[in-house]
C-alpha cells in the first residue's frame, strides 16, 4: 500500500525552514487527515475542518490541490489549530 502522508510531511520541511510555504491543501491551518482518509486516498486527501464540527464528508479535498496563501500556515501552527479542535470534542 502506498501512503504518501509522509512523503507530503517531509516535503513541507525543508522549505518552513526557510519561512517558505507550499501552497496546497494539505497544509492549510485547517487540513486533517484520519487514518481513514489515508487509506481510502493513500494519504492524498484531507479533510478541511470547521472549529466545533467533526469532519464532514463534504469537505474531503485532494491534498496536492491548489489552496489560498491566507490559508496556509507553518507545521506548527496548523498542529496547533488541529490538536484544539480535537480537544473541543473531548467532554
């Protein structure tokens, strides 16, 4: 099986460390991928979610699609976004 997650992870290192941004979905501030959206799309889709609202079907983009420079953010700060909106739905 082919996962390209981790191809996708190592690819936006070296250029944040430069203060550089790759422009597509998968690292905008919002993007999640689930262990299910990586099997189902061998790491190329992710889902963009909504603060308060679990993942909706609706909103499974292709990772390597085209994405807003006020979208995209540093590693960091996307990890951030996503570890608070997992925490939301922990009562």
């Amino acid at each position: 099986m082919i996962d390209y997650e981790d191809a996708l992870r190592q690819l936006r290192a070296e250029p944040e460390q430069q203060n550089l941004l790759l422009l597509c979905n998968r690292f905008r501030r919002n993007a999640f991928v689930s262990s299910m959206a990586r099997q189902m799309s061998d790491g190329l889709g992710c889902y963009l979610v909504i603060a308060g609202e679990p993942v909706s079907p609706e909103l499974v983009v292709e990772s390597l699609g085209p994405a807003p420079r006020k979208d995209v953010v540093l590693a960091v700060k996307a990890s951030k976004f996503i570890n608070e909106w997992i925490a939301s739905f922990d009562v």
